[in-house]
C-alpha cells in the first residue's frame, strides 16, 4: 500500500496511531497495578514491568533489517515481531507514546500488522453482558484471527 497509494498508508498508520498509540484514559498504575492483582498477576513482578518500555529503536532496526529479504520473511522473525507488537498494544501505562514504534512496524509488515491489531479490536469489541446469540463470542474471534493469519501465511513466501 505505502507505494500503490500513500495517502490510503498514512490515513491507516494514523488510524492505528489513534486507535492503540493514544491513551485512552488517565488510568493511574495503581488503578492498572488493581485490575492486574485482580486477575492473580504477582504485584511485583507487574510493577517490575509496567515502567519498561516495550521496544527500542535497536529492536525496531533489526526488524528492519532482517524480517525480510529479497521477497521472504524471515521465519525466525515472525515469533518476535508478533510479541513485541502485542507487548506494546496490551501496555497499561498509558505514559508511553509508541505511536512511532507502531508505524516503523507496520512499515515491516502492513498484512501481519493489521491481523494483530485487528484481533485486539474484535476482542474489544467483545460483548461481555448484555449478548444475544447473534453477538460473536470468543471462538468468534479466535476463529476469525486464524483465519486472518493463514491467509497472511498463504500469500508469503519464507526462508
């Protein structure tokens, strides 16, 4: 897309700018550091993390280097580039801007970059309470980003 039509490119990098770069709150860490107990996390180990920022520009430099060459992805590259994308969409602390990190990955890889971030999205969308049979439930969406990340697979050669 960034060469067929850049205006289309930028209008999407600004969209997932906004949509997972962007705070969404002033939620407060120990607000996050609450929810994350809640769930069973260890307290210490989240308040170890949560001031970590999730990726540094030698990480993003050797994305781009080495994700691909010459036409194939480079297999062993693909697990890392997923968890760090991931690692920075799921961060709470809403003090840290990646919206530059996102675009240099997105810039790696537009089709795999868009199957993660779209499945947070429809995991987001998720209805909790409330939900009728016609709303999708998690298999929904499980199914939807497998279906997403095989195709992603089929049209990609790898070395």
């Amino acid at each position: 897309m960034y060469l067929e039509n850049k205006p289309e490119f930028d209008r999407t990098a600004k969209f997932w700018v906004e949509q997972y770069a962007t705070p969404k709150s002033d939620t407060s860490k120990e607000d996050a550091v609450g929810r994350v107990c809640e769930m069973g996390f260890d307290r210490e180990k989240f308040l170890l993390d949560y001031d970590i920022f999730k990726c540094d520009n030698e990480e993003l430099k050797n994305f781009e280097l080495y994700y691909s060459n010459n036409g194939l992805i480079n297999k062993d590259a693909v697990d890392p580039f997923i968890g760090k994308l991931v690692a920075i969409i799921a961060d709470p602390n809403v003090t840290f801007d990646y919206s530059n990190q996102l675009k240099r990955l997105q810039n790696v890889d537009l089709k795999l970059f868009q199957v993660i971030t779209n499945l947070f999205k429809n995991w987001n969308d998720l209805k909790i309470k409330d939900r009728t049979l016609l709303d999708n439930n998690y298999i929904d969406v499980m199914n939807l980003f497998m279906n997403d990340l095989k195709e992603w697979k089929r049209t990609n050669r790898f070395n």
